[in-house]
C-alpha cells in the first residue's frame, strides 16, 4: 500500500524554492512538533511555535494556513519517517531476537522526534472528523506493513503454522501507535522483551523446546 496523502482533498502546505526558506520551514515545522509534545494539540499555540522557531508568528503563517495544516505537516513527517524503515534480514531463525532487537532499537531512536506527533494527532482527532477518518486510513496502512514483516517471519524456516497474520496484524498495530504515544523508560529492555515475544510467537521449535524441558522436570520428580 502507498503512503496515505493526508492532503488529499485540501490545499497542500506552501512549499518554498529558496534553501534559505526552506530551512526556516524545517525550523517551523519542528518547533510545532516540539510544543505538540509539551503542550498538547489544543494548547500549542502559534505563538509559542513561532517563538521556538525564532520567528515571528506572521512567519509562520508564510509556510503554514493553520496549526491544523501544521499538524498534518507534522503527521506526513511521521509516515514518510516510517516508510523509510526496512526490517531486518531474517535468514536464520536462531538470529531472530537478536536481529529483532536491534531493529526495534532503531525504531526507538529514530522515532524519538515525532512522540508528540501522534499524541497531538490523537487529541485532534477527537474533535476533527476528517482527521478520525485519516487515522483509520493510517492504521489500515501500518497494519498492512506490520503484516507484511509477520508474512516474512512466518516464511521462516520452523516458523509455526496456523497462525492468524492478518489478527495479529491487527492487534501490533495498535501496540505500535500505543508505544508511540508513550515510549517506554528503557527502550534496550522494551526491545528485548517484545522481540522475545515475536520470536516466540513464530518460531515453532521455540515452543517445542520448552515443552521438552518441562517435560523432562515433571520425568525427574
């Protein structure tokens, strides 16, 4: 699926020719995500945007419409970011938590920027029914990628069989944009514990070896 063009529909944001205001533009749009993540969406105010990008608040207005359009901005940053990322090699199973780690490792730190993105982006949501709808379009396309990474584990060799891609799809995806919303303490534990998770939950001789050993202990007693 391609990214969804959350501007479909509504003037896209100006986009400038000189590098000059295009770098006042970065400046703009990341300052709108930094005030989104401290004060919310409704609370954020031009104001105070145009005041941490070191611009006066008419600036703002020569790139943006709204903080509305800001938002979006904001929010097209966020999914281009993500479809930027591509998982791991996953060759051999036996380096699957390993390599799922550090994949998620990077996710965590890459995506550090935009955690108030989507918390703003929730808050709108709310009270914006264009945005609602936005956002049931975006879950359709992350569920769509998150199964497609699960479609790769489950062609593993000793990958368990049975299991409901496009469900458990679905349920990832939340947990994904719940994360994003409130990243954990300590990512290096996170990553760990959830690529454990994804490696036991695909990996069949995951599970064998644990009912094996089990097995054996109820044998000894």
């Amino acid at each position: 699926m391609t990214r969804p063009d959350l501007f479909a529909g509504e003037p896209a944001p100006r986009e400038p020719r000189q590098e000059r205001s295009r770098g006042r533009r970065e400046r703009v749009l990341h300052a709108a995500m930094e005030r989104f993540a401290a004060d919310g969406y409704e609370r954020a105010s031009i104001r105070a945007i145009a005041g941490r990008a070191g611009v006066a608040s008419g600036a703002v207005y020569q790139f943006f419409r709204s903080k509305r359009e800001l938002l979006l901005a904001a929010m097209d940053a966020l999914l281009s970011h993500l479809e930027s990322f591509s998982p791991p090699p996953m060759g051999n199973s036996r380096t699957l938590p390993a390599d799922l780690e550090e994949f998620l490792l990077d996710v965590f730190a890459r995506e550090a920027p935009f955690v108030g993105v989507y918390r703003a982006w929730r808050e709108a949501s709310l009270v914006d029914e264009r945005i609602t709808r936005l956002d049931r379009i975006i879950h359709v396309w992350t569920a769509a990628r998150i199964h497609g990474l699960f479609t790769r584990l489950a062609a593993l060799p000793g990958a368990r069989a049975g299991l409901d891609l496009a469900v458990l799809a679905e349920l990832w995806d939340r947990f994904f944009w719940d994360l994003l919303a409130d990243p954990p303490s300590d990512s290096r534990r996170a990553a760990q514990s959830i690529a454990k998770t994804l490696s036991h939950t695909f990996r069949e001789e995951a599970a064998g070896r644990a009912h094996g050993t089990s097995g054996r202990r109820r044998t000894r007693r």
